[in-house]
C-alpha cells in the first residue's frame, strides 16, 4: 500500500539525515522527507523538519518554500490556501507524494463533508474539494449523492454510509485497560 511505502521512505531519508556528515544533507532529501511528512499529515515532525534545514538552503529554493506555505495551509486547517499552495510545478522527486497528497487530502474532504453535512452548497462544496461542475457531478453520481436541479450554486445532499459496527470492547478489557493506566499514573 501506498502509505506503507511512503513510511518506509520516511524511515530510510530519516536515517540518511541522522547519517549525513555534520547533520546537512541534499536540498532534495529534505524536499522528500518534507513531503513524506505532509503526506502522513505528521505536521509536527514536519514543522521540526523545517526548523533543522539551514537557513541558506531554504533561502532563494521556490520549491521548499511552496512546500513550506502547503505545511502553513495544512496546519492552519485552510482548504482553499491548500489548494492554492499544492497546484505547483512539482520536481520529479516529490511530484508523485504531492500529486497523491493533493488527492488523499481531497477525499478525506469529500468523505468529512459526507458525513457532517446533510446539504451543502455546490460553491461550497467545489471550494473545499477543488472540483469544477463537472467533476462534483461525477464525484456526486459516484457517491450516489442528490443534486437538486435548477441554477448554480444547487444543492447537494450526501447520502450517509452505513458505518461499520464499531469495536466492542468488553467492560473487562476495558476495566483491565483503565487499572492499568491508574497504576501508570501512581508509580
């Protein structure tokens, strides 16, 4: 799976970074190790990413920067500085975790706003999903989702999933779980 492969990548430019002579490695490894990051949403080793490249590598590389208002736009929960921020000529070495972050971060948008809305206006739809007419009308007929006939913006009404059934826990492995966390807390 994809998210495997992008952990394993993680781990492998992680070390090249703690093996690098002196800590400083190539602007291209820590561009990757910053879009990995992004991808995993692991905004927080993301952000000590940022702080540990040298300030002379991030000045004057555009690329890094563009990377750098992504992380802003993701932490800052802004949809539309986002998609702003990731619609970017990409260098082949991180286009593909850029291209399937812009689209992992798409669904799980699309799938959010199945589940929280019961309608939702097309413009606000297409703003938080980055999707033309056309596109929210496949997306929509995809999902099975209703969209009300007549003039822009229309109505769109998700139709909810049926969840999954939700992990039962037994009161005594929840019992043992909370003993257990108690005795943490007192030794």
């Amino acid at each position: 799976m994809l998210s495997e492969k992008i952990r394993q990548l993680t781990l492998v430019l992680e070390k090249h970074e703690l093996e690098a002579p002196g800590g400083i490695v190539s602007i291209q490894l820590y561009s990757e190790l910053f879009a990995a990051y992004l991808y995993q949403n692991d905004l927080a080793s993301a952000r000590f990413l940022w702080k540990r490249i040298p300030q002379n590598m991030k000045t004057g590389n555009v690329e890094l920067d563009q990377m750098y208002k992504v992380y802003v736009a993701l932490w800052n929960n802004n949809t539309a500085g986002f998609y702003k921020a990731i619609n970017h000529d990409w260098s082949k070495h991180v286009s593909e975790l850029m291209f399937e972050l812009k689209e992992k971060f798409q669904q799980e948008t699309i799938a959010l706003i199945g589940r929280a809305y019961s309608s939702i206006f097309e413009n606000v739809f297409a703003e938080m999903t980055n999707q033309t007419p056309d596109m929210i009308e496949d997306t929509c007929k995809s999902l099975n989702w209703e969209i009300t006939p007549g003039s822009y913006p229309r109505l769109i009404i998700p139709k909810r999933t049926v969840d999954e059934k939700p992990i039962v826990v037994s009161s005594e492995a929840q019992l043992h779980r909370l003993t257990d966390f108690v005795s943490f807390l007192e030794n």
